[in-house]
C-alpha cells in the first residue's frame, strides 16, 4: 500500500498518517480505513483521494476510492445518531454492517469524527474493533480544530 505524502504535515498530523496506515497493513481483513470529520469531510485515508482499491493484492474497497467509503461512514454516522436520539439510546459508540461480501465499521471519535474500517466479510470482527478502539483512543486528543484542518487541506492537496 503507497500512503498519502505525509511531506509538510505536522508531528501530529502525521502520526495519525502513521496511525491509520498501520490499522491498514497490520489488521487482517481490512482493506481501507478512513477518518470523516463531524461535517463529513474527509480527514484522512488509508489511500490517496480518488485511488482505486483495484489494482492492490486486496479485494476492491468501496467501489475503490476512499471518497466513497467517507460518504458511507458519514451516512452511517448520520442514520445511527438520529436513531440513536429518536430512541433516546444515547451517544453511539459504534456501528457494523456485515454484508455478504464485506463489512463497514463506524466508530466515534471524541470530537465528533469517525472512524470508518472496510473489511473482508471473513475477519475476525473482534480484532477489528479492538484495533479501531485503540486508533480511537490515541487519536481523540489529537485531533484538535488545528490538525483537522491541516488534515483537511491535505486531503485537497491530493491528486
């Protein structure tokens, strides 16, 4: 996997980078991850905007480029926090969609991002929301209004 340039990012910026690619290349069974800001913008993938998951060893995320699985996580994010209030359950934590040929994975971040996972449908979903807990856990303290949008420029910078 070729990560996005990290070349000009602060410390923090990149040790998300860092982070992120790691939830990626170490975790088996997951092909893309993708952080979305509160406002549903994305933060940071595990491949440049607009790469296609086609031509790697994984199987194709979704429909391959990390724009896509952004629009998923906030979609989901979205549709399980109305729920979430309409049924007065309180703040959501995280959210699985096992579908016959994958499954997508929603977790809050404390400031209101998300963490999106695009796995195979054969992974060990326990060891994939352990990892996301732990991503989750380093990165809710950085993710300060500054990194954010640091991070979002970055993703605009990207071919």
């Amino acid at each position: 996997m070729t990560a996005p340039s990290t070349y000009g990012l602060s410390t923090q910026a990149r040790n998300l980078q860092w982070l992120l690619t790691d939830l990626v290349e170490e975790v088996p069974g997951v092909n893309s991850v993708a952080v979305v800001s509160s406002d549903g913008l994305l933060l940071l993938s595990s491949a440049p905007a607009g790469e296609s998951a086609q031509g790697r060893d994984r199987p194709k995320g979704p429909r391959g480029a990390s724009a896509d699985l952004a629009t998923i996580v906030s979609g989901l994010g979205s549709l399980t926090t109305g729920a979430a209030a309409l049924m007065e359950f309180g703040h959501v934590k995280q959210t699985m969609v096992a579908m016959e040929n994958g499954s997508v994975f929603v977790m809050s971040i404390s400031d209101g991002s998300l963490l999106g996972v695009h796995a195979t449908p054969d992974c060990d979903m326990g060891v994939v929301a352990y990892h996301m807990a732990l991503f989750v856990g380093r990165a809710g303290h950085v993710l300060t209004p500054e990194v954010r949008s640091e991070l979002r420029q970055s993703m605009e910078k990207t071919p």
